[in-house]
C-alpha cells in the first residue's frame, strides 16, 4: 500500500487550467483500481492519494502522468506502508502470506 502526497510547488495560478484533466487522470487510478481514495491535502497544499495493488515503479510512472506532475504544479511524494493491523473491512489491504 503507498501514502502519495502531491505537494503543490511552482505556479498555483496555473492549477485551473489543468483541474479537468488531473480529475480524469484520477479516475483512470479509480478505473484501474490503483486508487481507493483521494483527497485534498490540508491547508491547501497539495493532495493525497491511498494506492495498493500496484508496485512502486508502476505507481511512479502513473504518477508521473498526471498533468499537475507533468506541468511542474505539483510533485509526488511516496510513502510505502506495510500495514501490520487492519480494521476487518480493510483486511485486504494485509500483506498475504504466500
């Protein structure tokens, strides 16, 4: 499971040119099941991003898509997380032991 901050840098100005297209490229991640939620990183800097199912160097190259990536607005932060307890409903995001 990763933790993804997309903290905000360069020209904010620039965010309402490119707001439709990073909404599509979120739900592509919600289409491919890469993402399970999304968010607003608070006060206004930036956004956040729950991923799972995927691996790092996948997870990088998606991110890197994203128009406010792309266009230098915002930069990805990865954070790995192996969950050692989960709530039942969130079982699935167990590592499995195979």
């Amino acid at each position: 499971m990763f933790i993804v901050f997309l903290k905000l840098k360069g020209d904010k100005s620039r965010i309402p040119d490119f707001m439709a297209d990073h909404k599509a490229w979120i739900g592509k991640g919600f289409d491919a099941g890469t993402f399970l939620a999304v968010g607003t990183l608070e006060p206004g800097l930036g956004g956040a991003i729950l991923a799972h199912g995927v691996g790092r160097t996948d997870l990088e190259a998606f991110l890197n898509e994203d128009p406010f990536v792309v266009e230098g607005i915002a930069a990805p932060e990865i954070h790995e997380v192996t969950p050692a307890r989960t709530e039942e409903r969130l079982a699935f995001l167990m590592p499995s032991c195979d």
